[in-house]
C-alpha cells in the first residue's frame, strides 16, 4: 500500500498526533512493546518532506 500526500498537514496531521501521543506516554511498558513501531514511525516523520511524502508499508 502506498499513500501519497502532496500536503504533508493534511496527509499526517492525525498520523503525528497519534506518534506524539505515543511518545508522551508514561507507560513504560506500553513503550517497550511498541519502541520498534514508535522508532520507525520518528524515522518517517524525519524523513518528511513539506513538498510530498511517500510511505510505504506490507
């Protein structure tokens, strides 16, 4: 599955509410169940770009 987005606000804006909701968290546990998830979605978002972002996934 590919999802492209030309506005990186209007593709993402949930996408990254829910990462910064996951990183805020204080449930350790919930972090280290999710800490593979939780990297590779920071890496997405600092792979962004403001003009098109790709992302894709199995």
């Amino acid at each position: 599955m590919v999802i492209e987005s030309k506005n990186i606000q209007d593709g993402f804006e949930g996408f990254e509410n829910r990462l910064l909701q996951i990183c805020d968290r204080k449930d350790q546990e919930f972090r280290n169940k999710f800490k593979d998830k939780v990297f590779l979605m920071e890496k997405i978002l600092k792979l962004a770009s403001k003009d098109k972002m790709y992302i894709v996934s199995k």
